[in-house]
C-alpha cells in the first residue's frame, strides 16, 4: 500500500511519526484585493515553511499533510519544495472548502460527475501541470448545517474516495456536522474509517467525541495550540477521556498551523499580530509541551506514539484494503 506524496509514492508503513492537518501556506478568497497588507514574497514563505518544517526531524516526524483544498491558495509546488530541503513526506490534497468561506462559483454550475473527475484526475494524473499528485481529499462543512454545494461537493469527494482508495479529511466549523459528513460519506459506500472529521476538538463536548468514534470516523484533535478557540487543557482532557473509554485507535492530533497567510489574514490582522496572540501555536508544540503534560496526566507514551504514528497508518490504508495497486 502507498501514499501519495509530493515527491512520489511513499509505503504506508514508512509514513513514521505523522501530524494529519497542517499548512505551509493559506489564501483566503480575495486575500490579494487587501492592498493594505505586505506583498507576498513566495521565497520567503519558503523560508519560513522551512525553517518551521525542519524542526520537526529532531521530534521524529516523518510526514506531514497539508490538507489545503484548492480554493484556499493551494500551492502544492510549495509544499514540494519543502519537503525537497527538509527531508518530510509532504502529502497534498484536492477538494473544495466550505461554501461560505470558499469559491462556489464554478464547481456550483458542475454536476457531481464532473467534480468527481476533477478530483480523481488531480489524485491519478496530478494536479495542473506539476505532476504532482494528491493524496488526500479535503471537504468542509459550515455551521450548524450542510448546504446544497456543500452536499454536492461531499458527494462527490466521497465517490471519488471509493474510486482511489484515498483518505477523507475535513473541515468542521465550530465542531459542527461531523454526523453529517459521516453520513455522507458512509452512503457512497465509503467505510466511517476513511474519514477524518476535522476539528472536532472546536468543543468541550465528550460525547460528541465518543459518538464518532463510535462510528469508526477518526476524531480530529487537530488544532492544538489555537487556544483562542478551545484551551488546550481542555483537548487534553478529552483525548485522555477517549483513550479511557477505549477509543484510543480513533484518535489523531496535529495544529492546524499556516506558515503564510497570502496577504494576511481576513479582516486585517497580520500573521505577526496572529502568532503573538498565539505563541504555542506551532509545529513543534504537541511534542514539547502536550504529551509531557499528557505523561503527567496518565497517559503512556505508548499510547501517545499509537495516536502519532499508528492512527495515520491505518487512517491512510482504510480505503486500499480493496484497491487495486495503482502503478
């Protein structure tokens, strides 16, 4: 079984200690209309993507995936360079982001056939010109419900998982419609395992958390260090609560950091500005200070090398079981 990644296909079970869900770079829709911001220098989104990418050797990290979607300034021969002078697997992803914070326009007027092959042929063939190809599939949702381009681009996300075997990982707001998603998905024939509900760790809610788990999703506590949203004591605390209950297989960790926000981030505010509110926010934090913190609560260091390194194994074979090997 291999992984798609931006310098080739990878064996699953080299993929080593993995973080599921960071960004080397993100462009909100228009970023480029705020001219009140700093120019964006693509050599020095570079370098800083580097020089935060390459720490993660000295933790052990072998692979990291950038589930940017397409509509969100997806660079993917950024990521590839990245990962050419830091030595990681960098995994890319196609697929579209939620209505309201995405670009509907054109894939609104496709049918879901026709999204169903963009997706499969950026997974198959590679994304524009690069030749590289993704090797996940990204979905959003809204909050509180699920709109009919939402649907439509889910639907399509899930059929072309079912065709390439690949994994699903997504965007929930306010850790909202992860049953939702699972139920999309799960009604294309794609098994629970092969989806990762993103940010469900946006609430202080257990058995929210327990409830997808227990229909086999992977529970995405991926957003450490964005304590603005939910304090990382809290995320720890539900972590340790699945792992007690059993659901330890169902778990996966990672940031949610952006390395470059093209043209900053909406509303103004710089990334500067962002990171200063923000400072544990960053690659390296899980390692450093959250499973430490987490040894201290009980937690093995076992079962934190399971999450890290064992989940994104399984999560990235759940849809190849039945796959034929692409060449």
């Amino acid at each position: 079984m291999q992984v798609n990644t931006t310098e080739g296909r990878v064996p699953v079970d080299q993929l080593g200690r993995t973080l599921v869900h960071e960004h080397v770079a993100v462009g909100f829709p228009g970023w480029y209309l705020d001219v009140r911001q700093p120019r964006y220098r693509r050599e020095d989104a570079l370098a800083q993507a580097v020089d935060h990418f390459a720490r993660l050797r000295d933790y052990g990290v072998r692979t990291v995936v950038d589930p940017c979607p397409m509509d969100l300034g997806r660079d993917v021969e950024l990521i590839a360079l990245v990962a050419q002078k830091t030595g990681l697997n960098l995994v890319c992803a196609t697929g579209m982001y939620a209505e309201s914070m995405g670009i509907s326009y054109s894939f609104a007027r496709l049918r879901v056939e026709d999204i169903v092959e963009i997706y499969v042929k950026e997974i198959e063939d590679g994304i524009a010109w690069s030749g590289i190809r993704a090797g996940v599939i990204k979905i959003a949702t809204g909050d509180g419900q699920v709109t009919d381009f939402e649907r439509k681009a889910l639907t399509a996300a899930a059929r072309a998982a079912r065709i390439t075997g690949l994994p699903l990982i997504s965007h929930t707001e306010n850790a909202t419609c992860g049953h939702d998603q699972i139920d999309i998905v799960t009604g294309e024939g794609v098994p629970a395992g092969q989806l990762l509900v993103g940010h469900s760790d946006g609430r202080d809610d257990h058995h929210y958390h327990l409830s997808i788990a227990e229909r086999g999703a992977y529970v995405g506590f991926d957003r450490f260090g964005l304590e603005m949203i939910v304090p990382d004591e809290v995320r720890m605390q539900n972590v340790k609560r699945l792992i007690d209950a059993g659901h330890r297989d169902r778990v996966l960790m990672s940031h949610d950091t952006v390395h470059c926000f093209l043209g900053g981030l909406p509303g103004g505010l710089t990334q500067e500005e962002f990171q200063r509110r923000l400072p544990n926010w960053r690659l390296t934090h899980i390692f450093e200070n959250i499973f430490p913190r987490m040894r201290a609560m009980g937690v093995s260091q076992a079962d934190l090398d399971h999450i890290v390194t064992d989940n994104p194994r399984r999560f990235f074979e759940a849809g190849q079981v039945t796959q034929p090997t692409q060449g």
